[in-house]
C-alpha cells in the first residue's frame, strides 16, 4: 500500500482529506504531519511515496522544506494544494519536481487521479 504524507496545519482538512484517501482503492496508507517541520522528522524513519501538501503552512517556508527534504530524497514526489494565486507562489528549489499544484478548492475524483498518476509516473530516489 503506497503511503502518503499529508502536510496540512488546517485540522478539519487534514481530516477530510485522510479519511477521503484512504477510503480509495486502492487505499493509500496516510501519514499526518501538521508542520514542515513535523515532515522532515517523520522522513528520518519513515518511507515515503508521495507528498501531498498544502503551500501555505505556519513556520518553515515551503522552499526552505524542499531544500531539507533534498536531504532525504533525491526526487521527492510532491503535490501541492493552495488557495493562492499562482502569481502569489512563493519562490521554490528549481531541483525539486512537482507533480502539480492544484487551487482550492478542489475536486476530490481529479485529486485522487493526480495522486495515482503521481505514483505510476515514476518510482521514488531514496538517499
């Protein structure tokens, strides 16, 4: 079962976003975090197949997030979801690839799409 890491500091869309992926078929095993900072732990000992985040978060700046996570991963996989514009998009490491960035709100059906394709797409580069 692939696992998923969810950042995401909103309680209420941390929940439906959980209980959403992992009611797919397939499921997909879903790992909470609730700051970049609580991620980067959780890579030191967990494999992980996806990141699903939103941009967005209180703390660490995403930039910053992706240039610790290229400790971990030498292509993470990551998909981003935000309420901002993209002109409003702040600035990110040009090694990191994202799968996509979706606005809010959001079609869960094409979200679970994205996440499948994501997967299929390419295998993960561990360290």
């Amino acid at each position: 079962m692939p696992s998923l890491l969810l950042i995401e500091d909103n309680d209420d869309v941390q929940e439906i976003l959980r209980t959403f992926l992992t009611s797919c078929n397939p499921p997909y095993n879903i790992i909470q975090a609730r700051s970049f900072e609580q991620a980067l732990e959780i890579f030191q000992t967990t494999p992980i197949n996806l990141i699903v985040s939103d941009i967005a978060m209180p703390g660490m700046s995403i930039g910053e997030f992706m240039t610790q996570l290229m400790k971990f991963y030498i292509q993470p996989k990551i998909i981003l979801f935000t309420g901002l514009r993209l002109e409003c998009l702040p600035p990110m490491p040009k090694e990191i690839k994202i799968e996509c960035v979706i606005h809010k709100p959001f079609d869960l059906d094409d979200f679970e799409r994205r996440i499948a394709e994501a997967i299929k797409e390419r295998p993960i580069k561990v360290y």
